[in-house]
C-alpha cells in the first residue's frame, strides 16, 4: 500500500519532499493546503502524500466575471481614418493630397522630424483603404498575378478615353499605385540626372535613406543558379554592368517578436511608420478638387466626398502627391500659374520579348531570376529579366523541377525624350463625375524615341543569344511586343523641378515657383530618369522634400 502520510523530519521543506518523492510541488501544496510555503521548515509536520484525495477544504479561488468590452474599444478600420467634415474643423500645419510613393515617403518623414511636436498633419486620399499591404503580399494571389489584380473599383482604365496614351490605368486607393508595383528599385544613374538642380553628394544622402526604409537589396536572388549562370553569360558576352535586381523587400525573419509580414514594399508601410511616430488625420474616398491660395501662399486645399458635398481643408502647407497625371489636373484646376505645368510628359518606351531558358544543367537550387543591365550613356535603354515562368514570387505553389522554363518578365525600358508639346491639361468642356475638368493627354514618340525602340529590338536578340535564350518566333519574326504608351506607368516630368520657372514647375525642393508653402512630391517633379524606374527616387526627393518643409517651418 502506498504511502499516505509522512512526519516531516528536520529541515524537511515542500520543495525537497517534492523531489524526494517524485510528486509535482503544485499537487503537494494543494494536497497540504496548511502549509503555506514551500520553503518553510515543516519537522515534525504531518505531510498528505496522497495527491489523488482532495483536501480537506476547497480553497478554489473564483473570480468575478469580466465586464463586456463595450463595442466603442473595436478598431472600426485597420488605419485610423477621420471623415473630411470633421478635418474641416483643423487647420493642418501641413496637409497631403495622395497616398502613393511621394505623399507616403513624404508623410513618413515629417512624422519622424516632429514626433512628440504639436504640429497637426492631414492626409486625404480619393480612393478607399483597400489593401492592408502589397497585393504580392498576400497568400491567394501567387506568382505574378498580382501584376493582373486589377478591381473595377479603385482601377481607372484612363487609357480607354485617352487614344494617345492606351496603355495608362490608375489606381485611387491607400497606398496608390504601390499596391500593386513591381518593387524594382534602381538608381537613376548620375548622367541621366545632369539636369536635376541637385547635387550628387544631397542624392547620394537621400537615396541611401530611401533604400534603407524601403528595404531595397539585391540579396532577392542570392544563391539562385538561374540568375548567376545567365550573369556569367551576359558578362562573359561583354555585358559587363549586369547585376542582380535591386527589389524592395524585407528578407529580415520574425525575431524577438517584431513582425517582418510584409515582404514586398509598399506605401502601406510608410504610413504604419509614420504612426509609430505620431498621429495623423486620414480620410479615405476624399477627392482633391482644386488647391487654395491667398495673397501666393497655399492656404489649403477644396475637397469632396462620394456624396459630392464639397469641404475647404485649411493649411499652412499643401503637398499635392497625386500622380504625373493627376497632380498637374489638379495645378490647372486651381488656376496655378506656371508656364511648364503639364508640360513634358515623359514615360518610357517599352518592348517585352517572349523567351524561354534551359536549365538542365544548372545545379538546384534553381532559385529565382532577376537580372537588369542598367542603360550606359551611350545605351539609353534597359534590360530586365524576371522569373522563372510564374515563380519570382509565390506562396503555396510547388515549384517544379524541369529542364525548360519561360522567362516571365524580359523585355527593355527606353529612355524618352521631354518635349514641351507631350503634355497633360484639362477641357472645360469634359468633366468628371465630381464636376470638374478631368485630364486629356496629348503624346507622341520623337524620332530619337523610334530609333532606340529600334535599338531595343535589336539588343534584345543580341542579350538572348549570349544568356543562349530561345525568343518564341511568329512566321519567322521574334515575338517582340511593343506596350502601348502609359503601360509602363513610369510617366514623370509634368511639374518638373528646376531653376526656370519658365520650363520648369518646381524649385530644387519641390515648391512650386512663386507659391509659397505649396509643393509637389510625385514622379511628376523628375526632370529625366533616363531609363531607370521611377519610384526609388521619387522617394528620395519626397523625403528631401519633408525635410526642407522642417528646416523651414515657423
């Protein structure tokens, strides 16, 4: 028969009884609820051995029932959002119009500069809070659909009114067309920015913060043999600049409890940033009508929501970050003065190639692919390969292993020149479904553009034989597409930056010439880009933007 009962001898405690015994300290205590501590010397104690009798008296503790969480402590939305009516109670010390690249960036730094200020900060955007995060980011949409993922109700198929410029599609939503970008994030190389009235040394500061806060790297294809083999071959071939694709994504794991869920960057992490620092006003679905001025200073900005009831949002400073296209509508709708706004629209040409590889004898892991071959100043075009078929990016697809593969993305941007006559502007005559003159566009290439569209055709075949690609034929001809103007979404240059008002919209920081406290932060200030995409260095200039706006704030 077990043991029941011991007389604790000395120095005897719970804890070494515990040990002694082989019986959990947590049973023993309960089994001796006469003994309070554990520690205590108990000789000459009756000790209850039998942890399977209860005590002799219930000592469970029962606590009160919670009160009801009332529904007022739910989050209503997963950003903080204010409704226009009631930012018309405020004036803002700075106020933003548009939630993409440059009005995130721009947003994230000022909220950095003056965390713990008092200063009051407003942000509207047309479009509803969509996505919570890059639409790659999430794990129904695999491969490269997201580049498909396109909804009715925050896409604008623009290029369907505008014969000019088809292939051009807006998105109005949080985040903007970030939502949805590739996250290729290279330099403009410094040749193609002689016409920038910013110095190397101020671009060299700036782009190394954009990088670090966009987690731009070239480590996305490290270790991967299709990317590595097919750089050896390019090089080898006299291609010497081709490097791995510089992506703006967060390899970084989960340690320490800090999250690293989303991988692919978009302005949905500028604006959980600026949080971090400081509270901002947002409203969502608020559509920029014109921008307010008094006596050359920006005063604020006119808005309307979907029921078309229209509100002045007062500010000491406006900046307008709604797009190359839709930031000029909004200058002219203002009545702005300034002889190059909408002026010098300027995108980039674009040819994509089908093509395929064979990866037979490449060691696994095959990995991903991505190459560029960055334009040289006597190259004034790009190449860029993505892949393999729909695999650059994905989640719970299995990968196979096979000896053919499709390259997913292979084609070359083209630089195209800024002519005054390529423009945006506006026709009273056609207005939108808030009342105002929507945007018209007038473009064509020059014949510098057809050239090096000519050149691209070529210099891909000439990339594909030395990477020893295979480009798809059509009666013979290399399938080689040229995308209708706008496809890129790459259009810079219509409120340009520069020293001349007379052909430029912008000073060296964004504001617009003659109107203090009125500034633009978009592509749309780019003077040239060569043919690098846009983004990184919107970013870059937006940030610097922010800064000036703090270094001169009264």
């Amino acid at each position: 028969m077990p043991l029941k009962y011991y007389v604790a001898g000395t120095g005897d405690t719970l804890l070494n009884l515990s040990r002694r015994f082989q019986i959990e300290l947590d049973l023993l205590m309960t089994a001796n609820p006469h003994i309070a501590n554990p520690y205590m010397n108990i000789a000459g104690r009756n000790v209850n051995l039998d942890t399977q009798s209860p005590p002799a008296k219930d000592y469970r503790v029962v606590a009160p029932f919670c009160p009801p969480v009332p529904e007022s402590d739910f989050l209503p939305s997963w950003i903080p959002l204010t409704d226009a009516e009631k930012m018309a109670e405020t004036e803002y010390d700075v106020l933003i119009v548009g939630t993409g690249a440059g009005g995130g960036a721009a947003l994230w730094r000022l909220c950095e500069q003056w965390a713990g200020s008092g200063k009051r900060i407003g942000v509207v955007e047309r479009g509803p809070a969509y996505l919570p995060t890059h639409a790659a980011n999430i794990a129904t949409i695999d491969g490269d659909s997201f580049r498909l993922y396109a909804p009715p109700e925050i896409t604008d198929l623009i290029g369907n009114r505008l014969p000019e410029y088809p292939g051009m599609k807006l998105v109005y939503a949080l985040g903007g067309r970030m939502l949805l970008w590739g996250a290729i994030s290279p330099r403009v190389p410094e040749f193609a920015r002689r016409s920038w009235p910013v110095s190397s040394e101020e671009m060299e500061l700036y782009y190394n913060i954009a990088e670090e806060v966009m987690n731009v790297t070239t480590d996305y294809t490290k270790d991967s043999s299709i990317t590595s083999i097919l750089l050896e071959r390019l090089r080898a071939n006299g291609y010497f600049n081709a490097s791995d694709i510089p992506v703006a994504t967060d390899l970084d794991q989960t340690r320490y409890g800090r999250l690293n869920s989303n991988v692919f960057f978009s302005s949905i992490l500028f604006l959980a940033r600026a949080l971090s620092h400081r509270p901002f006003d947002l409203a969502v679905n608020t559509y920029a009508a014109e921008v307010i001025t008094e006596g050359g200073k920006a005063a604020g900005v006119r808005v309307m929501t979907v029921d078309k009831k229209s509100y002045i949002l007062r500010a000491k400073t406006v900046i307008v970050s709604a797009s190359a296209l839709q930031t000029p509508r909004i200058l002219l709708n203002s009545g702005i003065p300034g002889h190059a706004i909408g002026r010098y629209l300027t995108n980039h040409s674009y040819l994509i190639a089908t093509a395929s590889v064979n990866t037979k004898d490449f060691p696994e892991p095959l990995g991903v692919l991505g190459i560029v071959v960055p334009e040289l100043p006597n190259r004034p075009y790009r190449l860029q390969l993505q892949g393999p078929g729909k695999f650059f990016n994905y989640h719970y697809d299995k990968k196979p292993i096979q000896d053919e593969w499709i390259i997913s993305f292979y084609g070359a941007s083209g630089e195209v020149e800024s002519r005054y006559e390529n423009r945006v502007y506006i026709d009273p005559s056609r207005v939108d479904a808030y009342g105002m003159p929507e945007l018209q566009i007038d473009f064509s290439y020059s014949e510098r553009d057809e050239a090096v569209i000519q050149e691209m055709y070529t210099y891909i075949q000439q990339a594909s034989s030395a990477m020893q690609l295979r480009l798809e034929l059509i009666d013979g001809v290399p399938v080689i597409c040229l995308m209708p103007p706008g496809a890129d979404n790459h259009d810079f240059g219509t409120c340009r930056m520069g020293d001349d008002p007379l052909t430029s919209v912008t000073n060296r920081y964004g504001q617009i010439h003659g109107i203090e406290g009125l500034f633009v932060a978009d592509n749309s200030v780019l003077p040239s880009i060569g043919a690098s995409n846009p983004t990184l260095s919107t970013v870059a200039l937006a940030i610097r933007t922010a800064d000036y706006i703090v270094l001169t704030d009264k």
